[in-house]
C-alpha cells in the first residue's frame, strides 16, 4: 500500500512540475529560515550551561537608588561575597572577579610588549566555583600568592609557544612581574567569561581586603549548596542589610536604612542564575556584552511566521488545484476506494514534499551558514554527527507534512463522487474561503515584517545622526597611554602640534565606553542623605572640553591661568537640576568618595556644561562631573579635515619614538561608538533578511495561486476579449481579489506592527515616533510586491488568443 502511495505521488509530482518546484522551494526557504533561526536560539541559550553545578552558580546583583540614580549593577560591595560565606553555611564556596581592563604584557627578559585586552583579578577560589580544568598547576594552590597568575592556553601559546609557562614570569605594564601558576583550558565561547585569558591573583589587589560596604566593585559568584533554592537564601540579605550596609549607611550619613526608604532611596541584593546572565542581564560593569531574550523570542516566533507561510503556500496550491483531481477522487471513490485511503495518498504526497523540501532546505542553511555567521557575529556550525539534530529535522518535516497536507487531505477526500464526475464540483466553497484566509494570513506577517524593518532603520538611523552633544567625529583615541609613563603629557602636546591635528587631551573617560566612576556628592553644609546626589566624576585635562567641542551652558571650563582649578569643578545640566541650584556658579559641594584611595574633597562649581550622552541612548542623561586630575589611560585627537591615514601614521612614528617597544593600538570614536549598538545593527540586518525571505515565500504562493486562477479562468476571458474586454480590462478582473486580500493584511497587519515595534523601542530612552508614513510606505510596498506577483499571470492571460483560449477546454 506505502510503495503504491509513493508511486502515485512520485509521477504526480513529475507531471505537474510547476506547481510542485513552487511547492517544495517554498517549503525549502521556510524551512531553511527556520533551521538557522532554531540553530541560532539554540546557541544563544547555551551559554554557561558547560560547568558542572551550573544550576547552582548565582551571581549577585546590586540595585540602587540614591541621589537621582537608579544603579543596576552586575557587581556587589567588596566584602560580601566572604562575608555570606562566613555567616550562611548554605553557600558552599564562593569568588570574586574585578576587570581590571587592558594591559601590556611581555616575558620577562622580552623587548616588546603585547597587548591583553581582558585582564582580571580573581580570588583563589574561583576554581572552586566554575569548572574550569587546569592544564596544569593545582586547583587548590593557584592564584593564592600575591603576583601569581593563572593564564589560558590561548595565552600560553601567545606569550610562551609550546614552552611550559609554569614558573616562568610575566610583566605587566612595564611594572608588575607576575609568576604563571596554572594554565587553564580556554573558557568554552558559549560563556560571558570567554574572554578571560588571564587571571590575577586577587591577593595583590589592596581594595579586595577592605570592609567598604558602599563600594560596589567586584563580581560576586555563589555556589549554593545541593536543594538550597535562590528565593530562600535571598531572604537572608535583609539580615546582611541591616547588620552590615545599614551599620556602613549610618557610620558615613547619619541616617538609617529605614530613613533613606522613606526619602526613596534603598539598597538591594539579589541572586541571578548563572545561566540567565547573558540573555537576561544588561547591567552596569557586566564582563562582557550579553545577548538579549527579547531578539530571542522574536527570532523564534519570525521562525514559526516562515514556517507558517510555507505551510500556507502548500495548503493554498492543494485546494486551489481540488478541481483538476476531483475526477481523479471522484473516480476512485466510484471503483470502491475508501475516504481514509485517498487521504492517506495525499498526506503521502504531502510528507515526501515535506522531505524534498528537507533535503534542500538543509542544502540551502548550509550554504547559507557562512554568511549568517557573519551577519550574526556567530561561529554556529551544522551538528550533523548530532543523532538529535537528525531526529528533530526530521521529525519537523513529517510534522510540516502532515499540518501543510491535513486540510488538503480531508477536502479532496470528501468529494462525493456523482457531483464530481457530472462536473457540478463547487469551485469557490469553503476551500476559497480558506485559501483567502490563509493569503491574508501570509500578507499579514510580511506586512509586520516589512513595518518592523522600517522601524528599526530608522531607529538605527537616529541613533547615528542624533546629536550628542560632543564631536564624535574625526577622534582618534590612542589607547594604553600609560605605557609612555612620565612622557605622556609630553606625548599629548607633541601630538597637539602635528599637522592636520587641531586639539588632543589625556583621559581615562570618554563618552563612549571607558572607564566610569560613582560618587556621592552633597551641596557644602547638607550631608543628610535625602540631599545626597550619585555623579560621574571624570578625571580629565585643560584640552578635554576643546577636544570633544563640548558647549558649556554656563560659567568657564577649566583655565591654566587658574591654579585654584584644581580645587573646581564642572558639572552637566542634569546634576544641576537634580542639585537644585537655580544658578550653581561658585557653589560648593562636598564629595563623599567612599574610594579609599582617595580623600573626601570640596568643590567649587566652575561652570556648566550642555548635556551630553555619555552614556548609552538606552538610559537617560544622568549626573556627571568633570575635575581637573592626572588621568593616563586614553590620548584623544582630535583631527582637522585631510588625509586621517597620513595623519595617523604621523602620530604612530611619534609614539614609536617617544615609547620604543610598545604596541600602538588607536581606534576611532565614531567606530567605538557604532560598537555600542552593533547587536541592534546586526538584529536590524537579520530581521530584514527573514523580512524578504517571508516576502519571497508569499510571492511564491501568491504566484502560483494565480497562475492557477488564470488557468481556471481561461476560458472565461476568451470570451470576455471577444466581447470586447482590453488587456487592462482582464488585468484588472484577475488582480482585484488578490489585492483586496493584500488591502486586509494591511489593515490587520498594522496595529501588529505597531504594537510590537512600540514594545522594543521602549528600549531607548531616545527613540523614534512611529510615524503614518512608515505604515503607509509599507503598505504600498505589499501592494506593489502583490501587483507585480500577480500582473505577470494576469498579462500573460490577458495577451493570449482568446481562439486558442476557447479551444482549451
């Protein structure tokens, strides 16, 4: 009975050739999408689910707000993670990570240095914490002694080769010599700790010993021991509040945590899964970007759409064809064939579609994989030695099957047989009804697909033409300033004087990603806390407001006829307005550093400066300061109009000769500043690219429904263009039902579109409006895509002869 199914389907297939390359491409491209869309989500929930005990590692979290800031943090007080280890013996072990930012790094004895982007201090317990095996050296002994490190294999082969690094020495910065304990196996990419190559000893770190509850600097992972559950041991941190946050609170301001409440301000921890990390946290000081569950579901739910309008394709050509089989049923019922066996000949037909469409759809994602990788940022590979890989394939393609060849199945297997073979078959019953639906259901996702498209353009768009407030243009940031040591600043003014070269200035801050700090500020003379504000202070230059051609909305920047400016300060409209000052020239405020390495300093308002985003379009502009400190971590340039390779080879044969052997590494801050949106750039060319995909599906049915239509109505429109119909006449008479279903799908598509698009730009807090336009430059786009599918069957109808059109039948 199966051999004499498949025979059946397999000449059918061969004798309607069109409809059934039409059948399977479509199916193939839907499941082609949906094979990397499925590959991708499956890559981005696996990230740290490789350690052992990885669904009993939770990382603490900080949420504070105070002084006009709402502060998520990833990172926790200094003390508290040993502190939870002393006090609950629920936790069974934990670490502490702090980024310590780039080095330059060399063997001892070596002329050049290299550069390491991720350097980091852990405690000696990190391994007993995160699974990570050792190459070599002890887990229980590495990072233990101060200036000891534990470095990767990747690391190894960079500064070693195949030598055994163990025992050999590092030097750091030109300063710190660190001795190689351990190698580690490279962290599994699927991590937010793939970076880390290189792991100091926590030990050297002075800040890692101090008692500071308000200093918020390290990553704090538990490991919570077998059946202790988050939300249990979470209630223990309103125990920890009060006994030691609260004890620090009322030490430093006076006032309880009780009364910062009633002011609307609060500290509070909590425990984050390991594995939720990087699709569900998008904090302040996390160690790497993380991904995004929204983009997640959306994919997912984009692969479903495609899928969906494949199958619609599929059921669409099926029941629009019923009449030229209906002979065929109506003759099969009248030998004898029962209804279950002609449906199991169509499901037969539907499944080994399904299959070819398989076989080409994985043709077509492997193919496709290399420039999805790319349009990603991903290194996905097809698992085919995965036996559940080839089990879930196939099994989807027997659902698909089964769900596309269903309803085509029960309606050609009803006909009842004396209605068929007089030929009183209903041409536009049910199954046109349906066909409609399912054409309206296929224009419905393009037209939402075509409008998010649009949105998140423009949304991108903003985002590159917005106004910042600073000059982000022709920057060039030269990195690891601090390499020139004492000849920085002269390295900065000899910079100033090179041609095409209008300004530079010497920082650690920029408005684009570098170095952040939090600090408490009070107006001189109020320390109670409801008066106390959390600001930004950057250390910075004379040149630096010249430089990034910032605009001060009042008073001055900073002078050098002016000594007593070190002493000064310049703050951002936004922390005058949350101080309260109508005119906040020449007040003082006092600056509470709970940075031990740093004494609680007055200073007198120099001047405001325009707001300006230093931070991501995602957040409002907060607090900010400027004071006039040595900062040498960055050299910004800030470049005249010309010829930037010249220039930049200019100011790279002045740092070769002012610091020999060490690496120059510049970026620009137009580039830097594109990174911070690089997963929105690249979501935005992914989504366009189902966008057309789900297009081209819909065209594909679209297509061939009408071809069909032409073919049903052949005679028909002899007839007509003998009676005196035009060509625009029968063009018309076969494209007004498909647009007016295409009209529908606009009308429904719409509000969708709105809604969803609306929900993800309440991401930004700088955003586009969603404006008529865009719904009505895509509605017009569907119409257009619908016209020029359809017009091609419609003039091919409308030209024929109708002597030869009357002959057909």
């Amino acid at each position: 009975m199966l051999r004499n199914y498949l025979t059946i389907a397999w000449r059918n297939l061969l004798k309607h050739k069109f409809y059934s390359f039409l059948n399977i491409f479509g199916l193939s491209l839907g499941l082609a999408s949906c094979l990397l869309i499925t590959l991708y989500v499956v890559d981005e929930l696996s990230y740290d689910r490789s350690f052992s005990d990885s669904d009993r590692i939770y990382r603490v979290n900080s949420d504070i707000r105070f002084g006009g800031a709402d502060m998520k943090l990833a990172v926790a007080p200094d003390p508290l993670a040993f502190t939870l280890q002393k006090d609950y013996p629920q936790v069974e072990s934990v670490a502490r990570l702090r980024e310590d930012g780039s080095y330059l790094v060399r063997r001892t004895g070596a002329a050049e240095n290299l550069k390491e982007d991720v350097v980091s201090y852990a405690d000696s317990t990190f391994f007993h914490v995160f699974s990570i095996p050792l190459v070599s050296g002890d887990p229980a002994r590495v990072l233990r002694e101060p200036n000891t490190m534990v470095i990767s294999e990747r690391a190894s082969r960079k500064y070693f080769g195949s030598e055994n690094p163990i025992g050999q020495s590092l030097l750091l910065d030109n300063q710190a010599v660190y001795t190689v304990t351990g190698v580690m196996k490279n962290i599994p990419d699927h991590s937010h700790l793939s970076q880390l190559n290189m792991l100091l000893a926590m030990s050297a770190y002075a800040d890692s010993r101090s008692n500071n509850w308000g200093s918020h600097n390290f990553v704090t992972y538990l490991k919570l021991r077998e059946g202790v559950t988050p939300a249990q041991f979470e209630k223990n941190f309103d125990t920890v509040l009060e006994k030691y946050t609260g004890a620090w609170v009322k030490q430093i301001m006076g006032a309880s945590l009780d009364e910062m409440r009633k002011s609307g301000s609060y500290i509070k921890y909590s425990l984050m899964a390991l594995t939720d990390i990087h699709l569900h946290s998008d904090r302040t000081a996390e160690i790497s970007a993380n991904g995004n569950i929204q983009y997640v579901y959306i994919f997912g739910v984009v692969a479903i759409f495609l899928l969906g309008i494949a199958c619609v394709n599929f059921m669409n050509l099926s029941t629009a064809r019923s009449a030229n089989r209906a002979k065929e049923v109506g003759v099969r019922k009248a030998l004898g064939s029962k209804r279950a066996y002609l449906m199991g000949q169509f499901l037969t037909e539907a499944i080994m579609l399904s299959f070819l469409s398989l076989i080409l759809a994985v043709a077509i994602g492997y193919a496709a994989l290399p420039l999805f990788n790319n349009l990603a940022s991903k290194q996905i590979a097809f698992p085919f030695e995965s036996a559940l890989f080839w089990i879930v394939a196939i099994f989807t393609a027997l659902v698909v099957g089964v769900m596309a060849g269903s309803y085509p199945a029960f309606f050609l297997s009803s006909f009842k047989p004396l209605k068929v073979l007089r030929g009183a078959i209903e041409q536009d019953g049910k199954g046109g009804y349906l066909r409609n639906s399912l054409v309206v259901f296929q224009f419905v996702i393009s037209v939402m697909l075509i409008i998010g498209t649009g949105v998140i353009y423009n949304q991108l768009n903003y985002i590159q033409t917005k106004k910042l407030g600073y000059n982000k243009d022709q920057i060039l940031i030269i990195k690891n300033a601090y390499a020139l040591d004492t000849k920085a600043r002269a390295f900065k003014d000899e910079v100033a004087q090179l041609p095409d070269i209008q300004s530079s200035t010497l920082t650690s801050f920029l408005p684009t990603p570098s170095s952040r700090t939090d600090n408490t500020f009070f107006p001189e003379g109020e320390m109670q806390q409801e008066k106390g504000i959390s600001m930004q202070k950057w250390a910075v230059d004379h040149d630096y407001i010249k430089t990034l051609n910032l605009k001060m909305k009042s008073g001055r920047g900073f002078q050098r006829d002016f000594p007593s400016d070190s002493s000064g300060i310049i703050i951002n409209e936004a922390a005058a307005r949350i101080l309260g000052f109508a005119d906040p020239i020449g007040k003082r405020i006092y600056d509470l550093n709970t940075n031990s390495t740093e004494k609680d300093q007055t200073y007198t308002i120099l001047g405001v400066v325009s707001d300006f985003h230093f931070q991501s379009l995602r957040k409002n502009i907060g607090a900010l300061s400027l004071v006039l400190r040595p900062s040498y971590g960055l050299v910004a340039v800030l470049m005249k109009g010309g010829n930037h390779k010249q220039t930049v080879a200019r100011v790279e044969s002045l740092w070769k000769e002012m610091a020999p052997g060490q690496p120059f590494n510049y970026k620009f801050m137009d580039e830097d500043f594109d990174n911070e949106y690089r997963s929105e750039q690249r979501i935005g060319q992914i989504f366009i690219t189902f966008a057309v995909i789900s297009i081209i599906i819909g065209c594909l049915g679209l297509f061939g429904l009408s071809a069909y239509t032409a073919e049903r109505r052949t005679k028909e429109i002899g007839v007509r263009k003998v009676l005196g119909a035009s060509v625009p006449n029968i063009i018309a008479l076969l494209s007004k039902d498909f647009l007016k279903l295409v009209f529908i799908s606009i009308v429904i598509g719409s509000p969708l579109a709105w809604f969803a698009m609306n929900t993800w730009l309440q991401g930004f807090a700088y955003h586009i409006d969603i404006a008529w336009w865009m719904f009505a430059a895509a509605g017009i786009l569907s119409i257009l895509i619908a016209l020029l599918t359809v017009s091609f069957q419609s003039v091919k109808a409308a030209l024929m002869n109708p002597v030869k059109s009357l002959k057909s039948e």
